[in-house]
C-alpha cells in the first residue's frame, strides 16, 4: 500500500523525470506525487563529466533518501550508496509488488469487492504467515489451499486457481541415477511396481523416472522448497530399495549433483 513520505537511509524505487547539468529529479514510484533530486555528486562513484552517461530519462532506479526538508518539500537522494546488487534487489521487489497488487485487483474484480477489501482479508494474513507476498502466492500455486494460511474460506477457492494460473513457482530439482535388479521369473513386473510404488511414495513433490538403459532410471524430484525435494528423493530411495529387497531384488541409487 502507499505510504506518505519516506524516511531518510531508506532505499526507494524512483523514475527519472528530468535531467539537467547539476543533477536529476526523479519521481518516487512509491509515493504518490513525491519527487526527489540526484546531485550530480550523488549519480555516479566516478568522476562524471558528462551527466548523461551515466543516467537516461524515464530510466528505473533505486536511490537513498540522504535528507527530507518538509518546510520545501524537497527529498534528496543518492544512487552512490546503493550497490548494484541492493539496486537490482530493491527493483525486482518493486516489480514483484507491483505485479501482486494487480493480481490482487483481479482478485477483488472476480469477486466484485474493492481492493481496500482484498488487502485486509486476504494480503495482510499472507503477509503474517510469509516473509513477502511474491513467497505466498508462489506457495498457494503450488500448494493449494493449504497454503493460504488465515485467509478466509470465501476467497480461497478464487485465490487458489488465479495463482495457479498466473505465478510461476520456481521449481528446485535434485536428481539420482537408480540402478535395479530383480533375478526372479517376474522380476521386470516386480520391478516396474517398485517404481510405480515408490513414484507415488513422494507425495510433498513432483516424481519423475526417465528409463536410461542397462537397468538403470533417472530420478528427478522437484519441489518449490529443496529441503522437502531433499526429503522426498530420500524417501523414493528408501521405498524402492524396501520393496525390492523384499521382493529378493536389490536398488541403489547415485545421487547426482
């Protein structure tokens, strides 16, 4: 949500407006109707020559408010003490809040409520339950309802299946070659069982078994968390070389790195 003013020291998105030999204004996306102002001194770490090497109109950046005068209304700003890497963090936030806010207002027109609702139902529990609401919506895509930890009933469903229809859950992927055998009669059934059994034995994750020859299989666990893909690989593992071993086969499997 848009807050009033910023405070110094504090890191804000800004979008250049105007530049001229001295320095740049530059408007502050997250502040409505607030500007700020870059001196020359405070674009670059070098010596700067000629300003617009270093700075283009309508160009997105991420700045430091150095000084708030609110008798002028003036807010000061410094691109030299953000690193590039703060700089690239503080602007992918931004585009990842911005994005959420609109899959909030698609929510609230799906269900015919204002925006000012959906923010307090729904965005302010996410944001009790998870560090930032780009990790909650990632969760619910892959989770489900589970994952939409204190928003109430009459928004889940609605929540649910936009997510799964608009964010990208960035998949962690672990990976073992597993190597089988089973030198009884019926040991290829025997052993296509295993794999279906343990396959379906990773319930937290996504199982895949890719044939490679010489009765080997590529195992892929994939998972939004890679702790729980670490989990379930060991789990497939465990069950595959349980139930052949039993069956009087035997399994291994060759984590890959």
């Amino acid at each position: 949500m848009q807050k009033e003013i910023p405070e110094i020291g504090e890191v804000v998105v800004c979008k250049i407006s105007k530049i001229l030999d001295y320095g740049v204004f530059a408007e502050l996306l997250e502040y409505e109707g607030l500007n700020g102002f870059v001196h020359i001194s405070q674009v670059a770490s070098s010596w700067v020559k000629n300003i617009r090497n270093f700075v283009k109109e309508n160009q997105i950046r991420a700045a430091q408010v150095t000084h708030v005068d609110f008798a002028k209304g003036q807010i000061d700003l410094s691109f030299t003490k953000v690193s590039a890497g703060a700089q690239r963090a503080k602007i992918d936030s931004w585009k990842f809040l911005k994005r959420n806010q609109k899959l909030l207002e698609i929510l609230a027109k799906e269900k015919k409520s204002s925006f000012e609702t959906v923010w307090k139902e729904v965005a302010e529990p996410l944001m009790q339950n998870y560090d930032s609401l780009q990790e909650a919506f990632q969760q619910i895509a892959f989770k489900g309802k589970e994952a939409a930890k204190g928003v109430p009933e009459k928004w889940q469903q609605s929540l649910v299946e936009l997510m799964k229809k608009s964010v990208e859950v960035p998949k962690r992927t672990v990976r073992g070659i597993v190597a089988v055998s089973c030198p009884k009669p019926d040991g290829a059934e025997l052993i296509k069982h295993a794999l279906i059994k343990a396959r379906n034995s990773g319930k937290d994750a996504s199982v895949e078994l890719y044939y490679v020859g010489s009765g080997k299989w590529d195992l892929r666990v994939s998972s939004f968390d890679f702790k729980v893909a670490e989990r379930v690989l060991a789990t497939v593992s465990e069950s595959l070389a349980g139930f052949l071993k039993a069956a009087g086969g035997s399994a291994s499997v060759q984590r890959l790195d």
